[in-house]
C-alpha cells in the first residue's frame, strides 16, 4: 500500500468515527426537566379560601324504598402561618363563615352563619356547623404532611362531650364529635392531603402517597398515585385519579335515620387537580369524589351512593 493509500484510509476511518460519534450524541435524549413542588408558607401571611361542597345522595334501602336529597354548604376559611422554618410551617385555621342549602322530598333547609343568629335544629347542618370559628392549628412538614392537630377550643368541646355522654342523645353525640374531629377538619383546612410531594418532579412524573377524605361524612382512605400533568408558566397542575375504600365500621350518622349506623365496606373513585404556583402558594383545587358504602342500622341494610364537587379557591393573601 502506498502512503498516499494508507492516509485516505485512515482519514475514511476517522471521518466514519466521528459521523458515529456524533450519531449516538444526537440519539442521547435531553435531560427532562425537573420542577420543586412544595407549599411554601411564609410566617405573618395569610391566605382566603372559599371552599364550595356540592353534594347528591342516593340511599336504597332493603326493601327497594329510595331516599335522595342534595346539599351546597359554602364555607370561608383563613390560613394564617404564625412559623416556618426548614419547611416546617405552623398554621392557624379558622372556619370564618358557613353558607348552607339542603333539599330533598319536601324539606328545604337554608343557613347563613353572617344572618342567621342560631343555626337551625337540624342534625344534618350540625356537622357543618360544628367546627365554625373553633379556631385550630396544624404543623405540616416539608412533605405535606400534617403531623400535629391542636386547638383550645376544639379540645374543650370534645372534652365535654365526652364527660357528658352518657346524658346526650347517641346521634347528637356521634354528629358533634364527628365535626370537630380531626378528618373533619383537616378534610376543609388541609388544601394539601399529601398530593403535593415536597420533592423535584418533572412533568408526567407520578408518585403514590396516602390520601384520604371525608365524603358526607363517611372516612375514605388508601395509598393513591399524583402526577404532575402540566407546568404552565409557572403554574403547575397535580392530578390525583385513583380508588380509595371506606373506613370499615365507623359509626355515622346519615339524614332522615334516628339513629347511629355503622359502615360494613365502601369505596369512593376520586379525581383531584390542584394548581400550584412556582412560589408555592396553593391557588385552586378541584376534589370530584363517587362513593358508595353499605350501612346498616339495628339489622337493617342499606346502601348510600354519594357524588361530590368541592372547590377550594384562593380569593386573597396578605400580611397580617
């Protein structure tokens, strides 16, 4: 072979090298973007919610007999950060206000807690009406959850319900502890529920954590999978779509029976979309749950089919 050979050769080889190189690189896909989710309070600011419950009951007894009716309860809440550090924020809560309609089969029922000077005797508005202006506060961690509930007020009325049960009505009992207790309040004051991670994710990513919410009154509970849908200029959408089972056993209290029931099983499909701005403030949620469970109430079965709405929506933020 010549020189001249052996230099074309070499440069052909060279040139087939890098065309390869340069080949797999461009075949390399580029690194997916990664965004932080986490709420981010900040200490002396406060948040406005107004959050709107939208509930329709079906309930088919035994013997075929149906009972439905329909509620809007329409609350305005507070969150105020009192101390955040390291990602862990304490928050006080207040329910400030409860707009509330029900009707079914010739009974409408309407409260205003700004106009109306007592709530109406009426079991059903009761477990609406029991957290108004119990002020409480909640530690959440970097991660979303809530680690500690407290509250001065919640505690003494549950206090006092409790040394005085034995002289209180089973289903006046069951309503009011069941309205300050912690799903309760954590189901209208904690935006949150876990959905959002406090991690780095990109969009499409998904992830499963513990979720749980109360639906006309009925605990539902279960490891469920987020995914981060879409990031918009800077507002990030978070989708929760999964299945969670009732509570087994819980005692309830449900319109139109005298008495306390108890849940044998249930389960509740549910579709979440909360929006996150960059800066991580919360400014809407979106929580579409169908459930089901079946009751029963002194040997008598029942099933109860509930479809709800409720939207939390920031409507202001300042310093206080």
């Amino acid at each position: 072979m010549t020189h001249r050979s052996f230099f074309l050769s070499t440069l052909i080889a060279l040139c087939l090298v890098t065309v390869a190189s340069h080949a797999q690189e461009s075949a390399t896909p580029p690194a997916r973007r990664e965004y932080r989710l986490q709420t981010l309070y900040r200490a002396g600011i406060a948040q406005n919610y107004e959050v709107v419950e939208q509930t329709t009951v079906e309930r088919i007894h035994s013997d075929s007999s149906r009972k439905t009716y329909e509620r809007t309860a329409t609350y305005q809440i507070t969150v105020r950060c009192i101390e955040s550090l390291d990602g862990i924020a304490k928050l006080i809560i207040n329910i400030d206000s409860l707009v509330y309609r029900f009707k079914s089969a010739g009974v409408e029922i309407a409260y205003d807690s700004q106009k109306d000077i007592t709530p109406k005797n009426f079991a059903d508005l009761n477990n609406y009406a029991g957290p108004l202006n119990r002020t409480f506060e909640i530690t959440v961690s970097p991660y979303g959850e809530v680690t500690k509930l407290s509250g001065e007020q919640i505690d003494f009325w549950r206090d006092y319900l409790q040394q005085n049960a034995a002289d209180l009505d089973s289903v006046v009992y069951t309503i009011w502890m069941q309205s300050l207790d912690r799903e309760n309040l954590l189901q209208y004051g904690d935006l949150q529920k876990r959905v959002i991670p406090g991690t780095r994710k990109g969009v499409d990513s998904t992830w499963r954590h513990a979720y749980a919410s109360r639906i006309d009154g009925v605990i539902y509970e279960g490891t469920v999978t987020s995914r981060l849908a879409n990031n918009s200029g800077g507002l990030y959408t978070i989708i929760t779509k999964d299945t969670i089972a009732a509570r087994p056993q819980q005692p309830i209290h449900v319109y139109g029976i005298p008495y306390v029931s108890n849940v044998r099983d249930g389960g509740a499909v549910i579709d979440n979309e909360l929006l996150l701005t960059a800066n991580g403030t919360i400014n809407e949620v979106k929580h579409v749950a169908k459930s089901w469970f079946r009751g029963v109430v002194k040997n008598e079965p029942f099933t109860h089919k509930v479809t709800t709405t409720t939207m939390w929506k920031l409507t202001g933020q300042y310093q206080w």
